[in-house]
C-alpha cells in the first residue's frame, strides 16, 4: 500500500511537472502557426490515444459508435472547448505572456467550484466562498483600477472549467473521451493541415528536422502526462490530486518571470496575489479534511 502512495506521487509529481515546463516545447515552435500546431496535436494525439487504448482498453474502440451516439453533444461540445483552450494557451506561450497562461491556471480550479455551486448546486463551504470571491476582486481590479483584463487567462480557465462541468454528464473516462473528442476534431485538423499544404504555408516537414520532429512529438506531449495523471488518480485520493495540480502553473510562473523575463502590467501582481491567497485558504481547509481521513 505504501508502494502505491509513493508511485502515486512520482506519476502526479511527473505530469503536474511535465504540464508545467511544456512553454518550453511550444516557445520552440514559436514560428509556427499556432493553428497548425493544434492541428497537429488534435492528430498525433488521437493516433497516440488510439494505440493506448488498444493496449489497456480494446473492447471500448469495438464500442465506440454507441459512445459516439449516448455521449455525442457532451464530447463534441467538449471539443470545442479543448480545441479553444489549447489554441489559446499556445498562443499564450508563443506571444511571451506565459505568466498570463499561469494565472489561468490558478484561476480555474476556483472556477470549478463557482460553476458547481451554479450549475450543480454544490454547497460551497465559507472558504471556499471567500477563495471565489478573492479572484473576482482579483479580476475586477484591473479592470476598474487599471482599464486592463487578463483576457488569455479567463478564455483558459473559463473553458476549461465548462469543459469539467460538461464531461461530468458523460459516464466515460478520460482517456477514451479525450480519444473521442481528438476523433471529432481530426477531419477539421486534417483538412486545415491540407489547406495550408496547398498555399504553401505548413511548417511539418518545410522548417526543418527539428520543428518537424516537435510537431510529430505533439501526440506524446499530450497523451504521456495524461497517462501518468490517470495512473496516478488511482493510486492517490483526490485532495492530494487537487493541491499537487499548483504544481503545473507554478512552474509557467518561474519560467515566464525568471527565464523568459515577462514583465507584470499594472495590477496583475495584485490579482496574482488575491488568486493566492484565496488558493491558500482552499489548500489549508483541504489539509485538514485529509487528516480526518486516509489516502
């Protein structure tokens, strides 16, 4: 048992820091059409995905046509979504506002739990209330005070959170949703892939053997901390799940601050200071509900 608290932890640890250091991987495809570089993660990720499930999950492609017909505008809807919050956080990365990205990131666990209130009636507890409340402050002021609006970060959050909100209708895992949604989207991607062949814009296979090797690598970079992540929600119980995921943005802060040196524009160190404080007091309330109970 201890065993698997430990394994629990290195894969968490393993695709929390993976997720985190990823500016790195995109900030290299920085001269490449953020679009295309969807596109070529929406492809190389549903051929990944597809041979994962192979491996652990054969019945569920046998089964795939009656998942596409009991969960279809759940996952359609959702690849939407994805498609959005992965086009906006590229282009996050590759336009040097990678500090912006991070605040997304730390917005939209509390996102979560104001749209569960919302839409799941989900009682919130006092603290959790004020965390709310501390980021919509955090928000508002640089808006009212400073005529600014971190708008790469709420598109992130916002849409990733809807997109939680909604795959909780759909009865079907990670992985396989995930597969599902990348199946819808492929044509879009393959065919955009196409047109930008015919004008003669594709950067895969015209901007050299490295740029073509990262964009064939998007489909690892997507679905090897996802592995890791779903290995290690068995292992580990949620609340542990959910303070290590600070992990990811944590490290884009370091990055976009010391080794890409972006600059704070007026009133964000305040937002980034509400957000925390407001995740300070979830994590604190979360570490005394674990005492109470095991992994």
């Amino acid at each position: 048992m201890a065993s698997d608290k430990k394994t629990g932890l290195l894969l968490a640890g393993s695709a929390f820091a993976f997720w985190g250091l990823t500016p790195f991987y995109f900030k290299t495809l920085s001269r490449v059409s953020p679009i295309e570089t969807v596109s070529h993660r929406i492809i190389w990720s549903t051929m990944m995905l597809g041979l994962f499930l192979v491996a652990i999950h054969r019945e569920f492609l046998i089964d795939i046509l009656y998942q596409v017909k009991k969960h279809g505008w759940v996952l359609g809807a959702g690849a939407v979504l994805l498609s959005v919050n992965w086009l906006t956080y590229i282009y996050a990365v590759v336009t040097s506002r990678v500090l912006e990205a991070s605040l997304g990131y730390f917005i939209n666990p509390l996102v979560n739990v104001g749209l569960g209130a919302i839409f799941l009636r989900e009682k919130l507890t006092r603290i959790q209330k004020i965390a709310v409340a501390l980021a919509a402050i955090g928000v508002s002021q640089e808006i009212i005070r400073f005529g600014q609006f971190p708008t790469l970060a709420v598109i992130m959050a916002g849409t990733f959170g809807v997109y939680g909100l909604i795959r909780k209708k759909a009865s079907i895992g990670g992985s396989e949703g995930l597969f599902i949604e990348t199946l819808l989207l492929f044509p879009l991607a393959g065919g955009y892939l196409i047109y930008m062949q015919s004008q003669g814009l594709l950067a895969f296979g015209y901007q050299g053997y490295l740029i073509t090797l990262l964009l064939f690598s998007a489909g690892l970079i997507t679905t090897l901390p996802l592995i890791w992540f779903i290995g290690a929600a068995k292992k580990l119980s949620y609340s542990i799940i959910g303070m290590m995921q600070y992990i990811a943005p944590t490290l884009m802060g370091i990055l976009g601050y010391w080794i890409y040196q972006e600059s704070f524009p007026s009133g964000r160190m305040i937002t980034f200071s509400l957000v925390w404080s407001g995740l300070l007091l979830v994590v604190v309330e979360s570490v005394r509900h674990m005492r109470q109970r095991p992994y």
